[in-house]
C-alpha cells in the first residue's frame, strides 16, 4: 500500500507542476510556511529571504493531517530530496494557498491540480494510454530482439570501439542540465560537423543548449500533430535518449523512448553518464530497467525468496564472492595511532620500506579467475595505501576494461588532481576515503606523518574531482568518508558529516575501533557513549538534510566498549559467502578480522582456495557461532568485527524484520 501511495504522489508530483519565479510572491502576504520533508540550508535560507515575515514551521513524522490543515498554511513546501509518502502527500492535502517544490534555491515549482480541464485530460490520456503502450511496445521489442539472437551480435558490437557516425542526430533530455550541455560539447567535439538537434520538456537551460546545439526544439509549445510531423521529417539518422538509467518506468521516460520510436530510419540509443558513445541500444536500455529488481524488494524478500536465500546461506556457495578486497601494497605514507599495522606503536616490521606489493602479473591472473567465478565487484584496498603501488591506476584501468565494479580504498594524501580526473575517466565507482578529523589539530594528531593543512587540500581535491566530472558529462565517483571512531573524534561526529557534505561525499560511516598494542587510551570508554548520544542524533539529522548516507543509525552506544560478541551470541557470521580478502603477498584470508590464511595466490589458484577444506570449515565455524559461541581462530568475532552490519542485514533478508528486532 505504501509503494502504492508512493507511486501516485511521484504521478502528481510528475505533471501537476508549474515553474515559477521568486519574483511571484513577492507581494503576497505569507505569514506561514509548512515544510513537510527535509529540506538543506541553502533551500531554507533562500524560502527565508522570500518569506521573511513568515513563520516556519517542520512537519514531523507523526504530523497529524487535520491539525496542519486547522493551522492554515499559506504554504506548504516539499523538498526533492524525497522523505516517505506521507510527507510528500502532507503539502497537497494541507490546503495551503500555495504548495511548493523546491528542487535547488534557484527555481521553485507549484504544485497542485489548479491547471485547465484540457490538461487534466492530457495527463489522464498520457498515464492510462500513451504510457502503457510505450511500455509494451518496448516490451515486445525486446523480447523479440532476445529471442531472434540479435542479443549476442549486439553486446559483441559493445565490445568494439563505436562505428556510429551520424549527420543528424536528435537528443531527447532525462539528465540534469548541467551534464547534458557537457554532452552537447563532448558530441561536438567527437563528431565534427553534426547537426545537433535537441528536444526540451521544459524551459529549463534553453538557452544554454541553444549555444550547443543546432537547433532546439520545445516539446511543451509545440502541438502532438506538429510535434510528430517535426519527428518523421527531421530526417534523423540518430536519436540519443540522454539518461533514463535512473528513471526507471517512470512516465517520463516512457515518453521520451516512444518519440525516439516515432522516428523513422534511425537508430535509437540510450546514453548514461559514464558511458561510451552512443551508448546501449534503446531495447536493451529498456529491458535492463524494466528487469531491474527494485531496492527494497531485495532488501525485504517474500516467503519464497527467504527460503531461497536459507538454502543459498546454509550450503557451501556455487558460484564466487559478490566483492573482494584486494590489497595491492603494504606500505603506507600515514601512520596513524588507530591503525595496527602502520601505527608509531607497531612493530617494526610493518613501517619498513620494503613491504610486499601484488605484481600486475598475479593481479592479471587474479582478475581472470574472478571473472569466470561471477565476481561483480572488487575493492582496491590492502593494509596500506593502495597509490603507494606504482602500477596502482594501469590495476584499476584493467579491472574497468574487465568488467568489474571498482572501489579504491584510500587516505586521498597522495590522491593529485590528474590522478583524480583519471579516476573519473575511467569511470571508478566508489571511493572510499579514510577521514578521521573534523579539524587540523585532530587530523595531524591522529594521522601521524600526514603533512600541515593535508585535511583542507584532500577536501578541495575531491571537490574538484567532482566538478570535473560535471564538466565533462562523466559520471561522478561516489566518496564514501570513513572514521575510526576513537575518543580523540568522538566528539566530533557531527563536524566530519558536514567535512563530508564539503568534499562532495555521498556517505559517512563510522567504524568501531579495533584494539591496538600500545594505543589502549584511545579506545572509547562507556562513559564517552553515554556523552555522544546526542551527538549521533544531531549527526544523523543533519546527515539526512544535508543527503549524505550515514550508518549512525546501526552504531549501537557501547558497542566499541562490549565488543561484538553479544551479536554474535544470536546472529551467524556468511561473511564466507559474501566477501574474501587478499593480501599484497597473495595470502587469502576469510575477512579482514583473521589473521591466518586459508591459501596464497603463489602456490594455488583463488578458486581452488575458495573451494578448499580450509574454507569450507571456516564458513562452517562461522554459521554455528551462535551455538558454539567459539569464535574463529585468529579472528576478532568477539571483539571488534567490521563485518556486524552485513551478517545483520543477511539475517534480516532470511528472517525478517522482527526477527532482527528480537535479537537485538
């Protein structure tokens, strides 16, 4: 019911909007002012200069419906940032004058059902009749595209440099405008003397697109007959659908791929950020979004699927693990107090300068198994700084070129702005940044050998590596900010979400630390969680204004002071079906909490270790903790697992959410 609710609310939200300029209210009397999602401080400071003899006020998650209406807002604004259905429901039955979508502080849009009869029965026509017959049109096709083999013949063109040469080419927009007038120039740039012409839904950036494109034409003041008559003799040899990936069905983009159908003799495409030109057929475009399983339905499966999932966890795994760590250097340029390879207090061996580096030969070969076993995603990591490896980038480029989904694990100390755009080039998915202060002092302090203002230039790189990915119409890599927590930065877990909202990071996550010979006193004690739990809620709702992923929410107060045995006491460990972690020297070890290999790259190949009678009692050992309560040999289950959150989230995907809340 609620994806229901939710699916009629994005339907209003989608057509019933008006653009509007700030000047419009200027001169009416606003006196209150409802905000019904979470909305970000540039967006509050700019509805307070327009309102500013106004009273705000939040709406919170338990708002009662008849008492914002008995208030009598004169408007009520939701942010596109999102919230639940009933918060981007809560402005369109408030009565307010006006209802108001605030997608950035520099446009708004009214929202509501004050347009003529006229369009009123054009949305009706467009979601009950234009849509489902796009909807099956593509359907068809790309089941008869499927079943013909043209499938195979077309990922095998995938894989060759694009022959695609158009003269005249349409664009049709589902992108931001900032990436798609980057497109513009980047298609002028490969294919000189083109004819560009680009169909607009809206007044949005027309302006900027017409000092890029040939021609533009304006879908909203144009007639449905003049429109199709402009599409069938346009004389297009190319249509370019400009994003959809993240669009889903939505009705939107069911319009826009049935347009790219009403052109005649042309070849249709869908072209996402990061992809190579022209990008994937409009059939196959279609089909991944239409087969694409929805988010939540993975996260929370129905009977069957919890039964299917209890028999994939409780044999030994037929097929390779989803994500593996790889550590391609052992050396490190930091050595940080919470770390217990490299830190001041670590023995000698680990700060030597000579410590083991993967070769790009075992890397290669590595690679090659992964690929065959089904690996989807591999993370550049280790136990030092991975760009430390001179062939550190011709590794990433390789996994790229294979297929893989690739993060790199790093400090961002030695991360310069042409590594950085190299990065973005070749199209790296995640980030992860080891971000550990809020403030210099703290920083130097905790990252011993880290040089004087290090913390401000890693944030103004990452901001800048974000930019040049605008600019450029590439996709932008996702920087996920990590923070050992530890009783120097405890108190500043606020401070580094706003640290992550400056550098352009999309998540911060909190990691319990470990034990370190030599570094007892920074271990948080159980008076600290009973100080800072006011500071994981400031930092949590501030995460959610500002829309940053955080994982505030699973830190449990005390957690780092008991250990993580009392989890384990009721929860199984599958982290032997999900995850394997390779060393720099070749060692494979079950999780990045053991210390003894199961095999080494040197003497066996990944997948004979993987299947091996190691392996298998380890994963063994691992289900049945919460009967034996021994945890694994030289391991650290009972004491600081990184790994609690994803053993908790697969016993919640096998039992449910109550189950999770019992255990708990």
């Amino acid at each position: 019911m609620r994806a229901l609710v939710r699916c009629a609310a994005g339907y209003v939200l989608d057509f019933f909007r008006e653009r509007v300029s700030a000047e419009d209210f200027r001169n009416e009397d606003i006196k209150r002012v409802l905000l019904a999602t979470a909305t970000d401080d540039q967006t509050l400071s700019t509805l307070r200069r327009l309102f500013p003899q106004a009273e705000f006020r939040s709406a919170g998650a338990r708002t009662d419906l008849w008492r914002v209406r008995r208030l009598r807002f004169d408007v009520a604004c939701v942010s596109m940032r999102g919230g639940d259905a009933r918060s981007r429901l809560i402005p369109l039955l408030s009565g307010a004058k006006h209802t108001l979508l605030v997608p950035s502080p520099d446009y708004l849009y009214r929202l509501g059902l004050r347009r003529g009869v006229a369009d009123i029965y054009w949305a009706l026509v467009d979601r009950l009749v234009l849509a489902p017959i796009a909807l099956l049109w593509l359907l068809l096709l790309s089941v008869a595209a499927y079943g013909s083999g043209l499938v195979w013949r077309l990922r095998a063109a995938e894989r060759t440099p694009p022959s695609w040469r158009p003269r005249r080419l349409l664009l049709l927009r589902l992108m931001p405008t900032n990436v798609f007038l980057a497109l513009l120039k980047r298609l002028r740039r490969d294919f000189p003397g083109i004819h560009l012409t680009a169909l607009l839904a809206s007044d949005e950036g027309r302006a900027e697109a017409k000092e890029a494109a040939s021609e533009v034409m304006l879908a909203r003041r144009m007639g449905l007959r003049s429109l199709l008559r402009r599409l069938r003799r346009g004389r297009f040899d190319g249509v370019l659908l400009a994003g959809g990936a993240d669009y889903g069905l939505r009705t939107s983009y069911l319009r826009a791929a049935l347009a790219a159908r009403l052109v005649p003799r042309a070849e249709r495409h869908q072209w996402e950020i990061g992809q190579a030109l022209p990008g994937r057929p409009l059939w196959r475009a279609f089909a991944r979004a239409l087969l694409r399983r929805d988010s939540r339905w993975r996260q929370a499966p129905g009977l069957l699927g919890r039964l299917g999932l209890r028999r994939h966890y409780s044999r030994e795994p037929s097929a390779g693990p989803p994500i593996v760590q790889i550590g391609i250097a052992e050396g490190c340029n930091y050595h940080c107090l919470f770390c217990p390879f490299h830190s001041p207090t670590a023995e000698e061996g680990h700060r030597d300068a000579d410590l083991p580096r993967m070769s790009y030969e075992v890397f290669a070969r590595l690679l090659g198994d992964l690929k065959r076993m089904g690996t989807k995603a591999i993370d550049i990591c280790g136990d030092g700084e991975p760009l430390m490896h001179p062939e550190a980038l011709e590794m990433v480029e390789l996994a790229r070129d294979m297929g893989f989904e690739v993060t790199l694990a790093t400090n961002a100390a030695l991360l310069t702005d042409a590594r950085a755009r190299r990065l973005v080039d070749l199209a790296v998915r995640r980030m992860h940044v080891s971000f550990n202060a809020a403030t210099d002092d703290i920083y130097q302090q905790l990252h011993a050998g880290a040089p004087p203002g290090a913390r401000r230039r890693i944030i103004a790189r990452l901001r800048a590596m974000a930019e040049y990915a605008e600019q450029e119409g590439l996709r932008p890599i996702d920087v996920e900010f990590s923070a050992v927590l530890n009783r120097l930065n405890m108190q500043q877990i606020p401070q580094m979400v706003e640290a992550a909202h400056e550098a352009r990071a999309r998540w911060f996550m909190l990691i319990l630390m470990g034990p370190v010979a030599g570094a007892e006193d920074l271990l948080p004690r159980p008076d600290d969680w009973i100080l800072i739990r006011g500071d994981l809620d400031r930092a949590a709702a501030r995460a959610n204004e500002l829309g940053v992923n955080t994982n505030l929410d699973s830190i449990r107060p005390g957690a780092g002071a008991e250990g993580t045995g009392a989890v384990y006491e009721r929860v199984p460990c599958h982290i032997g079906h999900e995850y394997a972690l390779i060393t720099a020297d070749g060692n494979v070890m079950f999780c990045c909490q053991c210390s003894q290999p199961l095999g080494n790259l040197h003497e066996d190949s990944f997948p004979e270790i993987w299947y091996s009678e190691a392996y298998r009692q380890a994963r063994q050992q691992a289900r049945e903790l919460p009967r034996t309560r021994e945890q694994l040999p030289s391991c650290e289950c009972f004491t600081a697992c990184s790994h609690v959150v994803v053993n908790l989230e697969v016993f919640r995907k096998l039992h449910g959410e109550r189950a999770l809340r019992s255990v708990l």
